[in-house]
C-alpha cells in the first residue's frame, strides 16, 4: 500500500518576502540598525548636529568682498566678463531702442504680421489685440524693455542650447555627460540661478540676462538632441550609401528631420525665458517684472494686475504663435504674401513716425489700479472674514496655516535628522535604485551641512502640504476630463492660459484674495502646478490600452471598477510623471512665495538679493538646489521601472 507524505502547505510569506520591494527596505533596516546607534551616540537626536555643520558664512563674505574688491581691476573681469557684460548691454540697449524707434504702431503692425504668416488671420488679430491691450494699461513701455531682454536672451540661450544640443546629439559620450546636467538644471528652482550670476555681474541687466540664458537653453538643448538622435534610421542609411559626407548628413537629414523638435526646443525657450526674465526684475531687469515686483513689495494689488495682464498676454501670444508654427511646419506657402505683409508693416511704421506718434498716447491708458484696488478693498471688508457660515478667504488661510502647514512643520522639525535621511534613503530607493537613493541622501544630508536645516524643512513642510492639494485636485480633475470629452474641450483653454503664465504672475490673485503668509504661497504653487498635473493624468488615462478596457467592460465591470482596476494601474507610469511634475512645479513657485510671506529659503533668498548679503542668498540658494535634486529623485521612477510599470 503506496503511503502518501503530506507536504507541508505553503504559505504566502515566502513569496512576499522575495518582493524587491520588502528586500531593499529590510536591508536598509539592517544598515540602520548599525548606524543609527553610532550617529545618536555621537551627535544627539533632534535637529541636525551642530558638529556636522559647515559655517560658510565667512568665506562666502571674503569671496564676495574680494569680487567687489576686484571687479574693475581684476584680468577676468576686465578681459571677460567685462566683456561679456558690455556686449549684454549694448545688445539689450540697441534692441530697445530698435522697438522705440519702430513706434507702438510699428511694432504692433510687425508681431500681427509675424503671427499672421505664423498662424493665421485669427491669431494675428489677437496678437495686434495684446499688443494693444499692454499699451491701453500703460504700459507700453515697460513692455518694451521686457521684451529687449527677452530678445538678446532668447537668442542667447537658443544659440547656446543648440549647440550642446548638437554635441550631444551627435556624441554618446557628449550626451551621456551632458543629461545628468540638464536633469539637474531642469529641476533647479528660478531663484536658485540669480545668486551666482549677481556675484559675479552685481544687480543689473547683464546679471538678469544671463540668469535667463543659463534657465532657458536646456530645454533647447534637450529637444536638440532628442530630435537629432531620433532621425530615421532608413533616411539617415539612404542619404549615407549616396556617399554623403557627415557634414552633408548632418545639415541635409538629420536637421531637416529634427525640425519640429528645434521648433518645440524654441517654444520652451520663449516659455521658460519670459518667466525668468519676469523673476530677474528682482536683480535689476527692469520692465514688466519690476512693476509687479514694487506693487507686491507695497502690497499694491492693482498696480500690481495692471503689469501682469501684459505679461500674461505676451505669454500667450509667443506660446501660440510658435506653436502653430510648429504645427504649419512643412506646407507649401508662397512668399507673395510675407512682401505685402511687410511692406504694410512698414507703412504703417513710417506713418506713426511722420505723424510723431512713437510713443503710446497718455491719453489712451486706461487706468485699472484704482478700481481693482478698491475690489480688494471691498474683498477685505466683506470676503476675508465674518462670512456667515463659510467663514472668510483669510480665515481659510488661517485655518490652512494653523491645522496642515504648522503640523506639517512642526512634525518634520521634531523628527530626528537620521530618521528623515532614512526616510529620503526608503523612499528614493523604492522607486528607483541605489544610486538615487545616494544620491537623494546626499542631497538632504547636504543641506543639514550647509546649516540651514530648519528653513529647509520649513520650506519642505510647505511643498508637501502643496503637493497634496494638488495631487488630490488635480487627479480628480484629469479623471473628470479622461472620462468626458466635452468637460476636456471646456478645461483644455483653461489649462492653456494657466501653463503659458510666468510663474511671478500667480503671486497677485493669491495676495488679492489671502493677504500675506505662508498660505497664500502654498495657494500660488497649488494654481501654477495644477495644469500639468491634469494633463499627465488625462493623457495618462486616455492611453490606456483600449483592448485591456474592452476586455473588462465585457466582463461587465461598471465604470468605478473600470477606472480603479484597469485604468489606474495601467497608467501608473503617468501617474509617477504627474506627482514628478507637480513637486518640481510647487517647489518653484513656493521659493518665489518668500516675496509674499512664504519665509524660509525663499526668504533668504530675498533677503540676501535685496540686502546684498550674499553669503545667506548663497546658502539658502545652494540648499534649494539640492533641497529640489531630493524631491525630483524622490518622485521620479527610472526608466527600467517605468517600462515594466512598477
């Protein structure tokens, strides 16, 4: 008789044990479990120890004195950066007063041309229309300088950003050295370029221009390289066996091919230039952004909005403009029509001038500082508190303040400096591999270094609760628009107007409607982060293998099981973009809140820029950069791991 052993039954625990997941964080424990006694036995825990710290105050002050010291004797500057900064100069003060001379109606009648060969008869009326529109709010010429900033530093920076676009599209090495570089520069904050170039130009044109050649070019560069090295292969074959040299390769194949992603490289350099040049005002850039910068400083809402509408109006039309060229780009259009569209430009140029009509007539501004000025008044009496039942706009940033933002921080603060570099480490290498999680430590360990790890976590604290609010808004609005195609035509011009926005301009709604403080910063990061959050979400779902959807409404799974089954895990990949974007995205408008009260880094980043007390911009800038490397390497999954959607 055949006896029959039982085997012994086998449970799940095993097999959840072998998950990657539970083997990296076990390992962690283990290292922790070793090092976290030897680091509390040295330096006690709490706050980040003093011991750790490097004060970088005083030889940040002496390199600083020696710079002022040697500014105008020194060979370097004398024989470049002097130069440099001349020919900066020069460039931004000839197209000044190029525009100037041209005359509102010249200038006006050129962009309705270049708009309307462009993109058409209807966007080169709106084009004429904002153009107009920024003279009708006075200011015309702020205007006008902004955008001879905007000139010479898109130039720069396209010219800049091709050309280490080419290098890293034709070299692997040249690329392989260049993307961690570009990575890092595409996550930096705006206010994290201005220190540097203000210690080496001082506050003025040249240090704002610079700034916005070194926050512009690698989106250029990038796209370069991208459409560079994304050529058809079969073409790139066909034009080599014709014995083509690689010069003729290059300028007959690959760039012709590459034409859309260089036309999509010079929309993002307009883009991200007009914000930065907007943020550059506050070291001396001068035009739309310093106007907005005075009427937040003095809390001026009206003068305030009477700056931003231009800049928002310039934001769309360059964005529109360039984008309907790209998407024109290869049809047949004859030049007939470019000769009697310039020809009416000049017409028109020449006429303003004989008539003496160069500048925008006092009389046709139209003054709406005052009125807006007294709707907030009247906000701040009716709105901001006392509203029966739903209290006010300033009780819900109080509120806001005292039960997320002063838990938040005060919770990260209490925790011990080892526990949250073991948080960052868990975290960053769950999502990606050892090497992030490296490098994540490193980042927050060297913030704690620098001295400034209250601030950091104060800042920290305020991007957190940001991104909360806006993750649950903005995934619950991108499923609203992947679900119904008409709510998504409704949003999508929405979307549109709020991602061609400069960053500064977001600031003005939140001070009009909250006052100043740390709420009213989260709230301006909230709006300028949303879009992109909806886009990636919507365009994430929509993705979603339409078989995989088939197969599961045949299974007759209701629209709910749908979306939670099927939809969100699939796109999963595009949700870890979504939370990527929106953090980078927060960060960056919770620095500039240090203008309206945000405090922390964003603070002493202000404070080191307007009191000339460089060494605290400096740290407080250093610990933005890497407070920014931390959360971008925290949130974003690589690649392996997007393609297996884990």
């Amino acid at each position: 008789m055949a006896t029959v052993t039982a085997s012994a039954p086998r449970t799940v625990l095993p097999a959840r044990l072998r998950h990657p997941a539970v083997g990296k964080l076990l390992l962690l424990a283990l290292v922790a479990a070793v090092l976290v006694p030897l680091a509390d036995a040295h330096w006690a825990s709490g706050s980040w120890p003093h011991a750790l710290t490097v004060d970088l105050t005083e030889p940040l002050g002496r390199a600083s004195d020696w710079i002022i010291d040697n500014r105008d004797s020194h060979p370097l500057f004398l024989y470049f950066f002097g130069y440099v900064s001349n020919a900066v100069v020069l460039s931004v003060h000839g197209v000044y007063l190029l525009l100037l001379a041209v005359g509102w109606a010249g200038v006006t009648a050129v962009a309705a041309v270049v708009a309307w060969r462009a993109a058409g008869v209807r966007l080169a009326l709106g084009t004429g229309a904002a153009f107009l529109a920024c003279g009708l709010l006075g200011m015309w010429v702020p205007t006008m300088q902004t955008l001879a900033v905007m000139v010479v530093a898109v130039l720069a920076s396209v010219v800049l950003g091709a050309l280490l676009g080419l290098a890293a599209g034709l070299s692997d090495r040249t690329h392989r050295a260049l993307r961690p570089v570009l990575d890092t520069m595409q996550v930096l904050p705006a206010f994290a370029y201005l220190l540097p170039v203000v210690l080496v130009f001082g506050i003025g044109v040249p240090a704002a221009v610079l700034a916005t050649v070194v926050y512009a070019a690698p989106p250029m560069a990038r796209l370069t390289a991208l459409g560079l090295r994304d050529a058809d292969e079969g073409v790139m074959e066909a034009v080599a066996s014709l014995g083509a040299t690689a010069r003729q390769r290059l300028l007959t194949a690959r760039l012709p091919l590459a034409r859309k992603e260089l036309l999509l490289g010079l929309n993002q350099t307009i883009m991200m230039a007009l914000s930065m040049a907007v943020i550059a005002s506050v070291i001396g850039a001068g035009g739309l952004g310093d106007r907005v910068y005075q009427a937040l400083a003095s809390v001026d809402v009206g003068a305030a909005l009477s700056a931003g509408i231009p800049i928002v109006l310039l934001a769309v039309v360059l964005d529109r403009v360039t984008g309907a060229a790209g998407e024109r780009l290869g049809e047949a259009r004859t030049s007939t029509p470019w000769l009697y569209g310039a020809a009416a430009a000049v017409v028109v140029a020449v006429a303003g001038r004989l008539v003496g009509r160069l500048d925008w007539p006092d009389a046709w501004v139209v003054d709406i500082a005052e009125p807006v000025n007294n709707a907030v008044d009247w906000m701040t009496d009716h709105l901001y508190s006392g509203v029966p039942y739903i209290g006010g706009t300033a009780d819900w940033a109080g509120h806001f303040t005292t039960w997320v933002l002063d838990p938040v921080r005060d919770g990260l603060q209490w925790l011990p400096w080892w526990s949250v570099l073991l948080i960052v480490a868990a975290l960053a290498w769950l999502i990606g591999t050892w090497r992030t999680a490296l490098t994540a430590v490193l980042a927050i360990a060297a913030i704690g270094v620098l001295g400034v790890w209250k601030p950091s976590l104060d800042t920290l604290s305020q991007v957190l609760a940001a991104v909360a609010v806006t993750l649950v808004i903005g995934f619950a609005v991108g499923i609203a628009a992947a679900r119904s195609e008409r709510f998504e035509r409704l949003l999508r011009p929405v979307l549109d107007v709020f991602q061609t926005m400069p960053q500064f301009v977001y600031l003005i709604p939140v001070v009009a409607l909250f006052g100043v403080g740390r709420a009213p910063a989260v709230a301006a990061a909230v709006v300028y982060a949303l879009p992109a959050v909806v886009r990636i979400t919507t365009q994430g779902l929509r993705a979603v293998d339409p078989a995989a959807m088939e197969a599961a409404r045949s299974l007759g799974a209701t629209p709910t099981q749908q979306l939670r089954q099927v939809q969100l895990p699939l796109a999963r990949p595009a949700l870890q973009l979504a939370v990527n974007q929106g953090v980078v995205l927060v960060l960056a408008v919770v620095i500039i809140g240090g203008l309206v009260g945000g405090g922390a880094l964003g603070y002493d980043v202000v404070f080191g820029l307007a009191q000339g007390d460089l060494a605290t911009g400096l740290v407080a800038g250093a610990a933005i950069v890497c407070l920014g490397l931390m959360l971008d390497r925290v949130t974003q999954p690589t690649e392996r791991r997007v393609r297996k959607g884990a």
